[in-house]
C-alpha cells in the first residue's frame, strides 16, 4: 500500500470511528498512522436525564430510549440506547501531497442495555473515483462500549469505557484499541472531553513486515474536543490530539510537532436521522498538505 493509500485508509477509519458507531484509530499527529462521534467522529458528545433539545424528551424516570433519542448531540448518551440500532456510512475526498482520494467507510452499534453496546466498522474502501486505485480490502474493527458514569457531578460528566479490536484484511496487521470517552458540560450548550470513540491506547499485536521484520508499537495518545451545541438540532465539534507516547516501537510526539486539525458538525433531522460533515487537517503547520472532507448519515431504528 503506497502512502497516499495508506493516509486515506486511516483517515476513513478515523473519521467512521468518530460518527460516534465505530472504534477505530485516531491517525497519529503528521503521519496519518492510525468516526464516526456522532459528533465524533468525528468526531463526539451526548447525554443527560434531562429534557433534551428540539422538542424530545426523556420519560418520567429520566432515562433516554432509542423512542425519545435527543436531537441535541449534547444530551446523548456516550453510548447507545437499549435495542437501538445505529447505522453510519461516510464517504470522503482528500488532498494529500498532489493527490487527491476519494474514501468509504460504513460504521454501526446497538444497544445491549442502556448502559452496554456493541460497536462494528469496516473501513478503509477506496471506490476509485478520483487519484486513488479501486480498494474493497479494508479494515474490519469490532468492539463495546460501557457507560461508566452518566449524569454525575450534578448532571456534568459522563463518561464511557471503549475497547475493540481492529483486523486489516489487506495489510494482515491486528491491533488492539482501548481508551475512554469522556465529556464534561461546562453550560448547557458547551463541553469539553474527547472524541468519541477514539482510542487512547492503540497495541500493535500484529504489525505489518518491512523487509521481513515486523514492528509493533504501542502508542498511548492524549485526544481532546470541545463541543459546541450551536442550536437545537446543530451539534460542533473540535478536535485534536495533544500528545503521542510511543510506548514500544513508536515515536514521541506532541501537538507543537504536528496539529491535527477536525471540525465536525453533526444536524438532526429527526431523532432518527442525523446528517453530518466533516472537515480535518493532518497537520495545521502544513494546512494544504493533506486536507480531508466528509459527508455522512447515523440512522437509527
């Protein structure tokens, strides 16, 4: 896989992960290594036992079902109401170098329990409309989320644990991802946490061979987002990462080496479609070097 295909797989998987369906890789700051919450992805937010915006409420016992799901992205919960299923494809162009890719990605969960789902992404397809060749081989990644903490600290904070693995079918590598989503409400309309969905602790069990020798780093990274609920249906998102720790085979690095850059807005329809939009820059010190937009659906029956 050349380094223009490389870019635009972990891009996808990224952005699948952060529709707020998936868990997947957050691409490494100025490498592309590695969506999505509903606001994210990308880009992520959700979740209180109080009416939320738009017109939907929570029953009488203050919990949110997949019936009175919020419009608002800042009242949803971390993870998915009981039965509730959630679907989000996302395609994508980018601009890498002199290049420019198009990207497909297809995330869902459901909801076990009202504090327990199951996450699911297959990532990483390139339809071959633009630069990039045809590629159906991508990246199949499985996991759980559970709702650790929910309306605490006077309806504040939430926060979600997440783990999952990820398999890539073309590059044969497996890999195991873990981390928490957390957010905090610091109004009614404004927060500030994580992503949602984007691993902070990425191993490497299986890496792909360079000259018959495989590498498999372990990274431990530092994402944070603040959200923004600009209306009732209109959720906003930014996102970056402060710092790479390269545990085993990987290298350090901090937001000053590198800043990648996402906005992510997410519109609700109804409380069962959003449609969303997806800005993201690898590195805002180099901004034209690698640019990616992307348009998806979170559908929910």
């Amino acid at each position: 896989m050349n380094r223009v295909s490389k870019i635009v797989f972990v891009a996808a998987a990224s952005l699948a992960a952060m529709a707020g369906t998936a868990f997947a890789e957050e691409p490494a700051a100025g490498d592309g290594a590695g969506e999505g919450g509903e606001g994210g992805a990308a880009a992520g937010g959700e979740a209180m036992p109080a009416p939320a915006a738009g017109g939907v409420s929570a029953d009488a016992g203050g919990e949110v079902t997949k019936a009175n799901w919020p419009l608002a992205v800042i009242e949803r919960p971390l993870t998915a109401a009981k039965s509730m299923i959630e679907i989000s494809p996302i395609l994508g162009i980018g601009h890498f170098g002199s290049a420019n890719v198009d990207a497909l990605a297809l995330a869902g969960r459901y909801g076990v329990s009202d504090k327990l789902e199951i996450l699911a992404a297959y990532q990483g397809i390139s339809l071959g409309l633009l630069d990039s060749d045809t590629q159906f081989k991508g990246a199949l990644t499985a996991g759980v989320g559970y709702s650790a903490i929910k309306g605490s600290a006077g309806g504040k904070l939430d926060l979600a644990v997440k783990a999952g693995l990820a398999y890539d079918l073309k590059g044969e590598t497996f890999k195991i991802l873990a981390g928490p989503d957390v957010r905090y409400k610091i109004t009614p309309k404004l927060y500030v946490g994580t992503p949602q969905n984007v691993p902070g602790l990425t191993i490497t069990a299986k890496g792909a061979e360079v000259m018959g020798v495989s590498s498999n780093p372990i990274d431990f990274t530092i994402p944070v987002a603040v959200g923004f609920q600009a209306t009732p249906k209109l959720g906003l998102q930014l996102a970056t990462q402060l710092f790479n720790i390269g545990i085993s085979d990987s290298a350090n690095s901090s937001i000053a080496d590198a800043t990648p850059i996402q906005l992510d807005g997410v519109f609700a329809l109804s409380n069962k479609l959003d449609v969303r939009g997806i800005f993201r820059t690898e590195d805002l010190q180099n901004f034209d070097v690698a640019l990616s937009f992307f348009a998806g659906v979170n559908y929910r029956m």
